[in-house]
C-alpha cells in the first residue's frame, strides 16, 4: 500500500481515489460498452488492486516514488480548444509534412479517422470499433497484455482505457506516409487523467514509421498512463520514435510492450525533454529467431525534472541481435534513472545483446541512478554492457574557451554534441527536426 | 607585448615556476628549451589560462594589461593563441563551425563585423593552404580520429585562421615526421611579422633548424637558467642539458 497524502486535512490513499474514479467510470460506460471490454477491465483492474501504487520499497520503483505525487481528485475530462482557442494551443507545434497527424487532447480523440480506417496500405480505428470487428484479435491482445505485465501501470491503464487506436500496416506494404499520435494534455484548474491504449500491428514484411508525441501544459497536474502495444509479424520492420515534451507538474508513466516475430527489425528512440515525473517502460520481447531490436533513448532534463527509463530486452530464441543506447544529460536539481535489463534464456543460443549508457551532469544538484542487468542463461552469446556518468570535459571546455568561445557557448557545443550522436540516428524527419529546435532552445538558455 | 615578471605558479600544491623573468616584443620570435619537467608546458598553460595551474606570485602584463586576471577566452580575444601539446579530440563538433563560432566570438569583442559564411569559407580555404590540410578534416568532427601529426597541423591550421597576435607553440614539433615538421614550420613563419609574437615550447633544436628564433631561453627547475641568440639552440643540441643543470645560474635575459 502506499503512502497516505494530505491534501486539506484530509486523508487519502491514492487507491481510494482510483476506486472511486473507477466506480464512475463503469457506472458510466453500463449499457454502452460491449459487456466483453467491460469484463477486461475488471480483470485489469483487479490485478492493479492487488498491489496498489509502488512504494519506495518496490524493486522496480526504488528511484521513482510515484505514491506520493499522484494528484489529488483527478478528473477525465472532454477534449477543449476546438476552433480558435485550439489553434492558439496548437502554434507552436511544427508542421509533419506528407504524414498521417492523428491527434488526441486531453486524452480524447479529435481527428476523424473515416478516411483511414481501411486504405489499401494501413488501417487505422479505434479499438473500440477494431474490437467489433476482430474481437478475438482485439480481446485477446488485450488480456494477453494484462496477464503478462508484470508493472502496474499496465492493468490500470486497461481499466481505465479509453480513446484507443488499433493502427494494422497491412502486409508486404510500406505506406509512403509516417503515422503521427500526437497527445495534448492541457489541464487548466484541475487535474487530469488520460490513460490511452493503443495496439499496433506490423504485417508481414511490412515496413513502417509511427510516432508518439506527448505534449503537456504547465498549469495543473495531469496523471498519464499510455500503454502501447505492438506486435511484429514476420519480416516486419517499425521505426517507432516516441518524444515527450511534458509540463512541469505531469506525471506521466508510459508502458510500451513490444513482440517480435521471426525476421522482424524494430527499432525506437525514446526522447524525453521535460516532464514532472516520467517514468517509460520499454519491453521488448524477441519470441522468435533472427529477430533485431535497437533502442535508442535521450533524456534531457533541468529544474526538478524526473525521467525513469526502464527497459528489458527478452532473449528468447536464437540468433537474435539487439543494441541499446540511452544517453542523459541533466542540469538543474533534475534526476535520472536508467534500468536495463537483458535476457538471455536458454535456447537463445547465438545472441548478440549490447547495452550502453552514458550520462552527462552539467549540474552540481543533478543525479543519475543507472543500472545494467543481465540475466544470460545461454552459453554461446555475445553480450556486453556499459555505463559512463561524469561533468562536462574539462579539457575540452578550456580547449574550446583557448580559442575565443565563452564558456556558456563550449557548455553549449558540448551538451549539443553529446545529444546530436542519438539525434542524428532519428529516421523521422519531423521528430527529428522537432527535437533538434527545443534542444537548441534549451542550449540558448545558458 | 608580453612581461613576465618574477612568475611563481604550482599545479596541486607543488611548485613548477619558480621565478620566471621574461620580456617579449612585437615582431620577436622567442625559443623556451629545456630537459622534460623543467615547466615549459607549465608556463604555456599558465599563459593561456589554464584553471588548474595556481600563480602565487609575481605578474604577467599583456600590451600593458594584467593578462592573468583575464579568462582563458578573453585572452583568445586579445590576440593571444595557445597550439596544444596534446589536442582535445570533441566528437560531434565540426571544425568548421566551432572555428567560425570562434573567429565571430572574436571579431565581436574585437568590434568587428561577423563574417558571412561565404567569406569564412574563402578565408578557410585560403588558411588550409598554409599547412596543406586536407578538406575532408573540416567536416570531420574536431581532432577525432586524427593522427598526431594531423592534429598539430589543426592546431596551426586553427592559428591561421584566427590570426592571433601573440601565438604560443607548446611541443608542437614533437611527434611529427620531417615532412610534417616543414609543413608546420612554413605555417609558423608565414604568419611572423612586425606585430606579432611568437614563442615556440620545445624539448628539440629540430624545429628551430625551420624557423629562425630571436631568442633562445633555457628553462631548468623552473628558472630561465641561461639566454641567448639562436647559436644557443645549436649549442644546447651539441652538449645537451647537463652542463647547465650543473651549475644552474639564474641568467635574467634581453
């Protein structure tokens, strides 16, 4: 059980809360929901009510205390800003030439999906409406998810579902188009509680690009807890980048489950530039040979930011390959925490597993938790791992400074230097250049 | 230009200059020697600002100006130029654009306008020829993967391009193969001339065989131990070190 909060004098476990919220939202949903996505729910939330939130003495959590910040009298809440007021929200954010944009606020779909639901190279629905029309399919990726998780943001997620996307690139097709979610959180007076489940689907040797971007406002907490599924046919191949431009007061905790089948290449960037508390767990599951997984992540974080990256990369069968690069830059009183876990299990004979981390401090009050984990049950592998935390060079700061450059322009070089390595690897052109600006606005700041 | 006076300096609590006398005029090219350890490179870093290099004593005045109160950057921005021993290889910065972020950061502070990328292009180009440098290493990130020699010719090259008035050569000769050695020296000589100052930090007579000195220092302990013109050079490549380390006398020079 968690830790109790006080909010006015009153006295709240942050389950109680989440019990309520769910008693409304099943009153809610009575007659109007297929009685079958009802019953998962209550299995999803049944397995979230048997251990609650994580305390601090939970393995998986000891870095990331979630109990105490989740917000009080959390709400779901309409999509807001049609018309005028939405254009202003949405400015600032760039333009994704020749894409597919769908985008969600406040965790609710505005994007009408008519002309998507069923191209010739992908299709793109609402669970809801995809559960219609492959309830096996749909029912049983989603209680298959539930049973396998081991986190508790996965159930919980389920239970309160809503506003999912079941997104199938049909096979042998490499849509000419890049898929992007975009997620608008803009909380005003009160908290808000977005939990959106997507499933994506990778058809035989399809190829594909989808992204997920999450952007959030400062004025008031909001709670999200996104759970992605993807499931890769046979010879498929997904780029999936996923960056998060969060507010200074959201709690954002992100479940992404990734299965692999024979032949299949995945790779993803996780990108994190700012948030209250941002934990991403990322698990990718290798069920079949030949399989190759890169990850790729970058959090750069100031103030008292806090980005959790846990990962696990599951060895299960033989000769597969997968390389894993996260790299963090921290200033301000911000924290980071990097877990990676590779599996190796015993027929996953001739894998080649590769992890590195490295993390820069440009902060005294900054800090980093990193920790590799393998597991390798297998004799003939080839694994390796690594792990680097330090300043800023010395060296290269007065080498830079000897030639004429203040030394808020070195700082600025080095820390840009030190993100572009990973920056440079991103394949969509649109996060690409999205993360590129809001790091260099950040670098003009020193 | 450039005064030293009585210059005591240490790098974590031990003492590496122990009174270091030494005046320096436009136009003047000054050779420091001496066996390993005796502060040459101690002198260069203090000179260009390294931090961990504490002075305890005495001064260094530039065109008048008290030099070690200044930042490593204001002093790139006075004219003044360090050529590394050792350069930093910074992986992810092209040298083009640091060298341009650099030669602007200068000319500002120097009240002169920012050069245009087409004209920092030709004034590249021009720069390169000097020490024959390879166009492929521009675009390349800064010393990375390079080879020694390579290096010490980005260092030259760097100096070319930003044109300081005071430049200060640390070792740059060591390491390089003849040909090299040439290539660096036509750099150095091209850029003498009445206004500009140079003082090249070597262990070897090798490189003062390519570049005529106006001056030789022998530094020993710390101390300018003798001066003279550039038949010291000659002479110390000759007998070597030990017949000074006999009998270090402090000789306060020109």
């Amino acid at each position: 059980m968690s830790e109790i909060t006080t909010v006015n004098g009153i006295k709240k476990l942050p389950e109680d809360q989440i019990s309520d919220l769910y008693g409304k939202l099943m009153t809610s949903l009575k007659e109007k929901e297929d009685p079958e996505y009802s019953r998962i729910r209550n299995i999803a939330y049944k397995k979230f009510a048997e251990t609650g939130f994580p305390d601090f003495k939970h393995e998986e959590y000891r870095y990331t205390h979630i109990a105490q910040r989740i917000p009080q009298k959390l709400h779901f809440r309409a999509a807001q800003y049609h018309g005028n007021g939405r254009d202003k929200i949405l400015n600032p954010i760039p333009v994704f030439e020749n894409s597919i944009i769908i985008e969600f606020i406040n965790g609710i779909l505005i994007t009408s999906l008519q002309a998507l639901e069923e191209n010739g190279e992908v299709g793109i629905k609402t669970i809801e409406k995809a559960s219609k029309d492959n309830p096996d399919l749909i029912y049983g990726i989603l209680r298959q998810e539930i049973e396998l998780s081991k986190d508790p943001f996965v159930p919980l997620n389920t239970a309160f579902s809503r506003e999912g996307l079941f997104i199938h690139i049909k096979e042998n097709r490499q849509p000419g188009k890049d898929i992007y979610l975009i997620h608008h959180t803009f909380p005003d007076s009160s908290s808000i509680f977005t939990s959106n489940r997507h499933i994506i689907l990778a058809g035989r040797n399809s190829s594909s690009r989808i992204a997920e971007i999450f952007f959030s406002g400062d004025q008031a907490p909001c709670f999200d807890i996104p759970f992605t599924s993807i499931h890769m046919e046979e010879g498929a191949s997904l780029s999936y980048h996923k960056v998060q431009l969060l507010g200074k007061q959201a709690i954002h905790l992100n479940n992404t489950q990734v299965h692999q089948k024979k032949d299949s290449r995945f790779i993803s960037f996780t990108i994190t530039l700012s948030g209250n508390m941002i934990r991403n767990n990322l698990n990718i599951r290798l069920n079949e040979s030949n399989c190759e997984s890169t990850l790729y992540g970058l959090f750069y974080l100031s103030d008292s930011d806090h980005a959790d990256n846990h990962t696990v990369v599951d060895h299960r069968m033989p000769h597969c390959l997968s390389n894993e690069y996260y790299k963090g830059i921290l200033d301000g009183n911000s924290k980071g925490v990097f877990n990676g876990k590779i599996f190796v299990q015993p027929n996953a004979q001739k894998t080649n597993a590769y992890q590195s981390n490295k993390n820069i401090l440009v902060s005294e009050n900054a800090s980093i938790n990193t920790k590799p984990q393998l597991e390798i049950w297998a004799d003939d592998v080839r694994c390796t791992h690594g792990t680097t935390t330090g300043k800023l060079d010395r060296e290269q700061l007065f080498y830079l400074r000897s030639r004429g450059l203040s030394e808020k322009t070195a700082k600025s070089l080095l820390i840009h230097a030190f993100a572009n390595d990973l920056v440079d690897k991103m394949e969509m052109t649109g996060v690409k250049s999205l993360v590129e600006n809001k790091i260099r606005e950040r670098l003009e700041q020193y | 230009m450039l005064k030293i006076i009585n210059l005591i300096a240490s790098v974590e609590g031990k003492t590496i200059l122990k009174g270091i006398n030494l005046e320096i005029h436009a136009g003047e090219v000054h050779a420091i020697m001496g066996p390993n350890g005796s502060g040459k490179s101690t002198l260069a870093s203090v000179l260009a600002g390294r931090e961990e290099y504490e002075v305890t004593e005495g001064k260094v005045e530039y065109d008048g100006k008290n030099l070690l109160a200044m930042s490593p950057e204001e002093r790139a921005r006075e004219g003044l130029f360090l050529a590394f021993q050792y350069p930093v290889e910074i992986p992810g910065v092209s040298t083009t654009n640091f060298l341009r972020t650099a030669l602007n950061q200068i000319r500002e502070y120097q009240g002169k306008e920012a050069m245009d990328s087409v004209s920092f292009l030709t004034h590249l180009r021009e720069k390169m020829k000097v020490v024959d440098l390879n166009q492929s290493l521009l675009s390349r990130s800064l010393n990375e993967g390079f080879s020694g020699g390579e290096k010490k010719r980005n260092e030259i090259f760097q100096m070319a391009v930003l044109e300081p008035r005071f430049a200060i050569l640390d070792e740059t000769d060591s390491g390089l193969d003849i040909d090299a050695l040439k290539i660096v020296a036509n750099g150095v000589n091209s850029l003498r001339s009445k206004e500009n100052a140079i003082v090249i930090v070597t262990h070897y007579q090798r490189l003062l065989n390519y570049i005529t000195p106006d001056f030789v220092h022998v530094l020993y302990e710390g101390r300018i131990v003798k001066s003279g013109k550039k038949d010291l050079a000659l002479e110390l490549e000759e007998r070597g070190y030990d017949w000074l380390k006999a009998d270090p006398k402090p000789v306060v020079n020109t």
